[in-house]
C-alpha cells in the first residue's frame, strides 16, 4: 500500500526561479488574433508563429499555424533536420511528396500528419471551395523551410497509412 499522497505537490528540489519570476517566466498564453506572420514562409500558405523562441523562448519547438486557401498548393519544400507535426482543424489536406513528389495521401479534420526530416513535400488543399486550416508543430525553436525546384511528376502514387490497427493501410 501506497503512502504517496496525489495532491502533494512538494518537491525534494529547489527551484531556480523565485515566486515572483514564475510570474513571467512560467506559463504563457498567445491569443489566436496575435500570432506572428513573420516566419520562414512557402508560396501557397500563410504560416503564423505562435511558439518559438523569440515569441516565448521556447529552444525545442516551434508550433504555430498553417492556412493554405481553397484550391490552392504550396510549392516543394522541406524542413531540414526538423520533424513536423501538422494536425487538419478545417478542410481536407492532399500531401505530396518524394524525391519527384511522386507519392499523396490525404488527412481530414482531427487527422495528424508527420513529416520526417529533409522530406521533400507539398501541401495541396484538396477543397476548391474551403479554406484549409492547420496546426503545426516542429521539434526546434525556430522555423526552417528550405523551398525546392521540383518539377512533380504528372500523376503521383496514392500511399495508404500503414499503422499496427490498419497493417493493410487505410484512407
């Protein structure tokens, strides 16, 4: 039997900040109608910063937002050594990529995306009528995004997700 109690938060540890230093240096809110437009950006999406390091300091990630209008497509890109994270709020996302951009899938709202690191890709809205709406997130403080002269080939090859509750991949 336990004699931990779950509501005691004491620590064994000092911390390095003091009371009044948590006040700003702890916990931070970024209101949605104040993200940060200027960042690393792609011709065909609109990124908006709300975490990084210079907004909040942070040294090992970068989340922000993605909007990409209807009908419309990034050109080819990557992200260096980072990984990204993209999560589908709004719309249908259409993600090309490969070394001609010769594979796609598609993600739907509540859908997760990862690209891998110096993955070339492209972000397609797949919706000629609605906008396509986006979290990111990337493991550095600062956006990176190197655009690319690839020329796609003409009709790429559709890749189902493959993951242990879908071994013979799903849409």
């Amino acid at each position: 039997m336990s004699t931990h109690d779950p509501h005691d938060h004491s620590h064994d540890h000092a911390h390095p900040h003091g009371q009044e230093a948590w006040k700003h240096d702890g916990v931070r809110v970024i209101p949605g109608n104040q993200l940060d437009a200027n960042t690393a950006q792609t011709p065909g999406m609109d990124r908006k910063a709300a975490i990084n390091f210079a907004r909040t300091g942070a040294q090992k990630l970068w989340a922000g937002t993605v909007t990409i209008h209807a009908n419309a497509k990034t050109g080819a890109h990557h992200h260096g050594h980072l990984e990204s994270v993209i999560y589908i709020v709004r719309g249908r996302a259409r993600m090309r990529w490969g070394e001609k951009l010769e594979f796609t899938a598609e993600a739907g709202p509540g859908d997760f995306i990862y690209v891998p690191p110096w993955v070339p890709h492209q972000e397609i809205n797949a919706s000629a009528t609605e906008t396509l709406e986006c979290v990111l997130c990337r493991s550095d403080g600062e956006a990176v995004a190197v655009n690319l002269p690839i020329e796609p080939v003409e009709k790429p090859e559709t890749v189902l997700w493959v993951d242990p509750t879908h071994p013979q991949g799903g849409v």
